[in-house]
C-alpha cells in the first residue's frame, strides 16, 4: 500500500499525538467532575480553567468570554436561536449569507419556521460577501448578521472585519456572529478587535478530537441557553464538561497559534506549489482565490471531464483522501449551494474536488497528489460519457 | 403466559407424498433456527399431521410470531391454548372464556369445529361442536352461530390433552428452506434484486449472492449498502455467502472496444457469465435476478433473450419477470429491504450507460461486436473470478470469509 496522503482536513484533522497524551492523562487520572466539590473536582476544573486562558490568550478576549460545546455546529445553534430569542423583542429580522455551512443555513430554516425574517446575501464569482450588500441589508430590527470567516468548500476568505464595521455604524445593537470553523486555528482572530459578539470553533478541525467546539459571548451580548440542566458554565451550556476534549482542543490551538505565521507561510508556499503543478493539466480550474487573499488550507479544483466521486474514489484507490464539493449519486444529487452561489458553471457541478491541508502535511504529499491527478486524468477522461 | 402453544399450519408440504418427511423436517429445522432467536424455552411436537411449537418457559408473544412469520413454509399460526382432557360441563366453561379473551367485543358469528383424535372421549365432534356452540352463545347473546360463512372459526381438539385455537396467523407460505437445493442470486444496491432473492428463497431455495463492484466508479459504501441488503435477506434465508467480484476492468475493455449503445447488454452477459463460473463452483443450481420485462432497456424481451444465451447450463429464475414495479416495492418494503435499497451511493456506473442504449438487441450482432474483446477478454474474465472476496453476512452483519487474491489494482 502507498504511503497515506490526507488532504481533507477541512472534513477532519488527525489529533497531534501531545493532545492524545494529554487526553489519556485527563481521562485515566484526573477524571472527576468539574462540579464536584472534592479534590478530584477541583483538579478537572482547573484544566478547565486552563484551557480557558490558553484559548482567551489566543482570541484576546477575557476567559469569562468563553463557552464550551459539543461541536461547531451546537455553537452555531446557540448563537443563532439564543441569540434570536434574546433580542427578539428588539427585532426578529436576521442577516445571513448563501453560503455558510448547513448549521447556519438550516438554523436559520428553523428560525424562519418560528416568525423570523431571515436575508440571505449573495457572493461574487470569487465566493465573497460584499460589505456594501450587508450595509444595505442592516435595518432598524436586525438583531443578528451571521457570516462564516473561510468558506469550508472554496476557501474564500470573508471581509469580516469590514463587515462587523458596517454592521456596527448602521446598528450598533445588531449581533455579529462569525462561524469561524474552518478559520480558527489557521488565521488571527480577535474578535473584540473585529466586533465580533459571536463565534464559533471547533475541536476536530484543528487536531483535537471530535466532540468538542468553542464558543465566543463577547461582553454584554444577550444570548439564550437552549439547553437545560444542571447550569453548568453559568447556565449559558449544562452538561457535565468534556473535560479532555476541552483541554485537548486548547493545546491543539496553542500548538498552532505557537508557530502560525511560520505554518501559515509553508500552507500557502505548499498551495501554489500544488496549484502551479495541477492547473498546467489541461481542463483543471481552481475555484475562488488562490493568494494569500484565500484560506490557506482550502483548494478547490473544478476538473473537467470527470466526475469528482469518481476521482475520489481513483485517487482512494492510491491512499489519497480528498472530498467531492457534490456528491453524485444516481437517485438523489447534492448540489452544492456554494459551488451554486458563485456562479460555477453546470458542467462543472459534479466535477468539482476540494483538497484541503493542514500542517501534518509536507511539500512531498502535495507533490504525489499533483503527480497521481496528472497520471489518472487522462486515464479516467478516456471513459467519459458520450 | 396467554397461549401455551402455536400451532403451525402448512399448506404445499403436505401433499409431496414420499418426500413429506425430509419436508417437515426441514420445517422443523427452520423453525427450531428462528426460535433460537427469540427469548424463552420451545419444543416443537410432531404428532398426526401437526407441528406445535409448544412454550415451555414465559417469552415475548410478538417476537415469536415475528420470527416465525419468517419461516417459509409455514401457511399459517395458531396461537393455542392447551387444557388437560376434561368433563364436557367444564370444558364449555373453558371454551367460553378462551372465546371471550380472543374476541372482548364479542359480536361476532362463529362456528365450532371438533377434531376428536381421543375416541374414548364420551361424546364425539359432532357433539361437542353443539356443546361449545351452545355454552359460547349464552355466555355472550350477543354472538350467533353462522355454520356457513362464520366470522371466526373455533377449533377444538381432543387429543391426550385439549387444545383451542381461534386466530390464524398468516405466514409466508411457500417451502421450508434447504429442500430445493442452492441459487446464486445476482444482487445489485436496486430494489429488485433482494426482492428476488427473497421469492426464490420462499421456494425453499439457499441462497449464495454475487455483487460487481467497479471502483472507482462505485464505492466502499455501495459495497456496505449491498451487505445491508444481504443482511436483512438473510433474516429469512439464514447466512448467505456474498461474492464481491471486481469489474471494472472489463467493464473499461468493453467500454473500449464494442458499441456504447450494447454496453449494458454486454456488461450483462459477462456478470451472467462469471455469475455462472462462481455458481458451478460453489454448487449452486440456478442463476436468480430481479429482472422483468420492460423495465429497462436491458430488460425487454429481445434484451432478456440475449442476455439469457449468455448462460451455458444453468437455468435463470427471473420470480419477477411479470411484476410491476408497484408490486415489486410493496414486497421489498413488506421483507424491509425497500429503505435500504433507496439510499443513495446506489452507483457511479453511469458513464457507462449510453443515452439511448439499444432495446432490441440480436444476438448475432451482440456476439459479432463480443469478438472484438477476443484478445484480452479470457484473461480479464479469469482475474475477475480471482478478484472474488467472499463474505458471509448473516443478519447481525458480515465477516470475510476469504480475501482476495487478486486486488486488481494495474492500470488503475
């Protein structure tokens, strides 16, 4: 079997060994729970505590900003419904793109079924929300305007702080709420710098595990639990903490922040590597922005004359995984509303391929990758349909 | 524990004369097979014509008729109770009351009817049938006695013990598993196929099963999906031997060198055609698909015809060959195939379906455009039977029961 080549780190991440062996400490010796009054209590809460700093550090913002989840997609929830019934009495009318990722888009689905009025903005061909759109969109009852920092399909990098500046000087009480799932951990983001009062994270995008997500309440924000229990973290989120997980994804982001300008250089050198070598084939587009303007783990290819299941799974076959931007399927078709939203010509619907890196990944992986598409592309174009 | 007994009913076995014996063993067999699934203690009774599963310990009274709904053979369950043999003025007492539980609103004609296998019970059937008849009226004015066309049909039957039964439960019907023989069934992720199977089994045939894959044109999850499949068959056909054959190099070759309008029918005949080999080899005595007319392209009566020839010796059982596609769904979603089959990964093969693929193929012309894979093809077909992975998936999963040699991976 070929050597293992991942480039789906924007699906998942692999753990970096120190936050398992973090974790394996946490869950066999400091295991009590943060609520318990003894010593083994104390201990967990303490590396609650911890993680809570490590990652305040980061974002700039004050532990007490910081509330633990289970996912990106819970912190995503309890931004937009919390953040929706908390402030509906000052409006019910919400801001969002159409292209965030499912845990916004059907939120907000969900949150028009209950009286909310939701705007959804356009993209340009590049995949960006344009500032002057969400000036014009802001109103007198908008109560929250949610854009995602990097989109997870295309790698399109949103004007965020630009954004959070219009939203503030038309409404200052509008909420901003910033999806940064796929942006955290690769980009600095001080969301009180950018007037950002929400925002998600996620553990297993950035090499802690799954399970865990992060939520940013900046101070003074109106938010809603809307879950309900023992009142854990100050009743914004009960349930018992996921104490490793928690402590897990703190190291994985201060390992990251530790060397980001350094791994942010050698994630984009290692782009244009790639994008140099593969869009010399014939028929090979990349999607969006490629410079320092876009996401530097995200490249996606449109490729024509091949179904992207299809080389997905040839390049399976090889030991390398990447992810199709629509799934084909004979009897119900996905297509994608960002691939939709940016204007992406049909026939390139279902041939679109997202590659997506992350720091595990070398110089050599991108190298094979570009050399097994060079190879299969002309292969896989011999058997297309008539 | 409510009925202490079920009595089972079977139809077809009984009238294959010197072979009835094999028959109701196997029967027998099948049944002590599904009870072991069930909680609780069972023994199945053989005795003068009657097979009863008598409960011999408490168990879940909707699981064991789930699971025997499940044997084929079975025309129909009577869920029984069983008294010791008793004077006829309590045995009306008895017999009113068990009629009162069955039917609590009572409104309904009846007609008794005695089997009295113990002659030295004092009164004989026709009596007995005026006895219960009688206490079952007064108990309950509000029932009447139909002798034509009842309602409810009450038996009683006096052997060492007295047994009454009033509700038949109906099963699947057709022949105990095993007792005609072995066929290789040509499963696909589609509707029809698992439906197939099923029929065919009820028929009292095992089941062993082949699957095309054709990476990377079809997915690991298509694979899953048709393990899936074979697993819920395999609650009616116990454990079937599942053969995952590698395709795609003769599906490219044909692809390459014959007609894009003949390539499903081509495609067609070399699954037949290694579905055969494997069958010859595993002992199997009938090809089976999910095939019927007109459904398809490759599934018109010219197209049939053409893929049959394909096949050397074996014979072809298509049980779906007249059923509409109606049909056809509501069977897969009464066996519970049908939400499976309608998952999506069903397959990437579509490039290889031309847009309007020929409907009335002749065979003479589909084996000229054959000649064409002459030089490869004999190897191709050999490495494809050398790519067979075989798993054995029951209904609690799979597990390979041999690798594959070949991974098929050149080229690619």
């Amino acid at each position: 079997m070929e050597r293992e080549i991942y480039l789906d780190n924007s699906a998942t991440t692999r753990c970096f060994p120190e936050v398992v062996s973090l974790m394996d400490r946490i869950l066999l010796e400091e295991y009590g729970n943060p609520s318990s009054l003894h010593h083994k209590g104390v201990e967990a809460e303490r590396e609650i505590r911890k993680a809570k700093e490590i990652l305040a550090d980061i974002l700039k913002c004050s532990p007490r900003n910081l509330i633990f989840t289970s996912c990106g997609t819970e912190s995503d929830n309890i931004s937009l419904i919390g953040g929706a019934l908390a402030n509906q009495r000052e409006g019910k009318h919400l801001i969002t793109t159409k292209i965030e990722h499912p845990a916004i888009l059907e939120t907000c689905k969900y949150l028009a079924s209950q009286g909310f009025e939701i705007t959804y903005l356009p993209v340009d061909e590049n995949g960006l929300v344009n500032p002057e759109d969400v000036k014009n969109a802001v109103r007198e009852d908008t109560i929250l305007v949610s854009v995602m920092h990097t989109n997870n399909e295309i790698g399109a990098l949103e004007p965020i702080e630009e954004i959070g500046r219009v939203i503030k000087e038309k409404n200052p009480k509008t909420l901003f709420h910033v999806d940064a799932v796929q942006g955290f951990g690769k980009n600095v983001i001080h969301p009180k710098q950018m007037k950002i009062d929400l925002l998600s994270a996620s553990g297993h995008k950035i090499h802690a595990p799954k399970g865990v997500g992060l939520l940013y309440i900046g101070d003074g924000v109106k938010v809603r639990n809307i879950l309900f229990g023992g009142g854990q973290q100050g009743g914004m989120r009960s349930g018992t903490e996921n104490v490793a997980s928690i402590a897990g994804m703190a190291l994985a982001a201060k390992m990251l922040y530790d060397h980001l300008d350094e791994d942010r250089d050698r994630l984009y050198e290692m782009k244009q590597r790639f994008l140099d070598r593969v869009t010399r084939i014939e028929g090979v587009h990349a999607n969006g922005k490629t410079g320092r303007d876009s996401a530097p783990h995200v490249i996606s290819l449109s490729i024509e004359g091949v179904r992207a299941e299809v080389l997905l799974h040839a390049l399976e076959e090889k030991n390398i995984y990447v992810s199709a931007g629509s799934a084909c399927s004979s009897n119900r078709p996905h297509i994608s509303e960002t691939l939709l939203a940016i204007g992406t010509p049909k026939e390139y619907l279902d041939s679109t391929l997202r590659f997506s890196t992350s720091v595990m990944n070398t110089d050599e992986d991108m190298d094979d990758a570009a050399a097994a598409l060079e190879q299969l592309l002309p292969f896989l174009r011999k058997y297309t349909r008539q | 524990m409510r009925y202490h007994a079920f009595l089972i009913k079977y139809a077809e076995i009984g009238i294959k004369g010197k072979n009835r014996k094999l028959f109701e063993e196997a029967l027998c067999q099948q049944i002590r097979l599904q009870l072991k699934k069930c909680e609780g203690t069972f023994t199945i009774d053989r005795t003068s014509g009657r097979i009863f599963v008598n409960c011999e310990s408490e168990y879940d009274y909707d699981e064991v008729v789930e699971h025997l709904c499940r044997v084929f053979g079975i025309a129909g369950i009577c869920p029984t109770v069983i008294l010791p043999v008793m004077p006829i003025a309590e045995l009306k007492k008895a017999a009113a009351d068990f009629f009162g539980q069955e039917y609590p609103d009572r409104a309904h004609s009846f007609k008794v009817q005695t089997r009295r296998l113990a002659k030295n019970y004092p009164i004989d059937s026709m009596e007995i049938n005026a006895e219960l008849g009688e206490a079952i009226l007064s108990a309950y004015p509000e029932s009447r006695v139909d002798v034509h066309n009842p309602e409810i049909l009450f038996h009683a039957e006096v052997r060492e013990r007295i047994y009454l039964y009033t509700h038949v439960i109906p099963g699947p019907g057709g022949l105990p598993l095993g007792s005609g023989g072995k066929a290789m069934l040509l499963l696909s992720g589609g509707i029809d196929s698992p439906v197939a199977g099923w029929m065919v089994a009820k028929r009292g045939l095992k089941i062993d099963a082949t699957y095309f894959n054709a990476p990377p044109y079809t997915s690991e999850r298509a694979l899953q999906k048709v393990i899936d499949l074979a697993s819920i068959v395999a609650r009616y056909t116990g454990p079937i031997y599942l053969h995952n054959i590698n395709f795609t190099e003769i599906q490219l070759y044909i692809y390459e060198k014959c007609p894009h309008d003949e390539l499903t029918i081509i495609m067609r005949r070399y699954m037949m055609r290694i579905a055969e080999a494997i069958a010859k080899r595993t002992k199997c005595d009938a090809l089976v698909t999910g095939e019927s007319i007109g459904q398809v392209a490759s599934q018109t009566t010219r197209a049939l015809g053409v893929t049959n020839a394909a096949v050397e010796t074996l014979p072809v059982f298509r049980p779906l060959i007249a059923f509409d596609k109606e049909d056809i769904i509501t069977i897969s979603k009464k066996i519970g195939t049908y939400d499976t089959s309608i998952l999506p990964y069903e397959d990437c093969c579509t490039i290889f379906v031309a847009k309007h693929p020929v409907t009335k193929p002749l065979l003479s012309v589909i084996q000229d455009h054959e000649g064409n894979l002459r030089e490869k093809i004999d190897e191709m077909f050999q490495r494809a039977l050398d790519t067979d992975e075989i798993l054995i998936v029951d209904e609690n999963g799979s597990r390979v029961f041999k690798h594959r040699e070949d991974p098929l991976t050149e080229g690619m």
